[in-house]
C-alpha cells in the first residue's frame, strides 16, 4: 500500500510498499521547525481517494463517478482508475482524472471547473499537498 508522509512543515513525502521506513530517514540533527511532537503523519492512497471522490460528488451537478473504460489510457501511460478516480503523485505533488456522471441539463462546463476547484482545495486544505491538475472527464449523463 502507497502511503505519504507529511513531515512538519506541510510538504508531502511519498512512501512506496519498497521503502520498509516509511519515508525518508530523519536523524536528531535535522531542524522540524517548531513543532517538539516526534514521529510522523502518514496517509493511505485510499484516504487521497476518499478525499477527491467526495469533493467531486459535493459539487452540484456531479450524480455519480464513473468507471474508466478503454486502454487508450493505459497506452498513454495514464494511472488506473479505481471508482472514477486516478491519481498519480510524484515528489508530493498530486495529478488527478475524474470520470463523472453528470445531472441532465447542468453546464457541462461548469460543473467540470466547480469540480476542478473544488478538488483542488479540498487536496491542499485537508492534505497540505500541491495540486498540479485536476483532468475531468464527462463520461454520461444522468
């Protein structure tokens, strides 16, 4: 299981299931800001999860995620998706696909940007961690 750790001072850390530390070693020496609690905060993939699916199903419009479909994405080296989520995370910075159904008659449009934003903060605010892009794709409507 992928987890992050969040050392003190907010930025993420990656720990793959390879790295039996749980992240980058950290000796006495090392300056953790002003915080004097020692050990770490650590956060399951599935947590990531859970955090963009519920921002996404929060913003109006949104019925339900959608499961992906087709290899074209496997092709162009895309994560899968799990429950209409896809996340890839490198050096603490999260790229996210949603696969959505969408409410008849909504703005496309404008739920796809609410989605977007609302994705983002929920990533930034609950995590600590940097979003480099939200991809929404309108799978149906419902």
């Amino acid at each position: 299981m992928e987890s992050w750790q969040i050392p003190t001072g907010g930025a993420a850390v990656a720990s793959t299931p390879a790295d039996t530390t749980g992240g980058p070693s950290t000796s006495g020496d090392e300056d953790h800001g002003d915080s004097d609690v020692p050990g770490r905060v650590r956060i399951a993939r599935r947590v990531l999860r859970t955090i963009v699916r519920e921002a996404a199903l929060g913003v109006a419009g949104v019925t339900n995620m959608a499961a992906r479909r087709g290899a074209w994405s496997a092709l162009l080296g895309r994560p899968r998706s799990r429950d209409g989520v896809a996340l890839t995370v490198r050096h603490g910075v999260v790229a996210v696909d949603l696969y959505l159904l969408v409410a008849s008659g909504a703005s496309m449009v404008a739920v796809g940007e609410a989605v977007q934003e609302a994705v983002a903060a929920a990533i930034e605010h609950m995590l600590g961690m940097a979003v480099d892009e939200v991809n929404v794709y309108i799978r149906d409507v419902a």
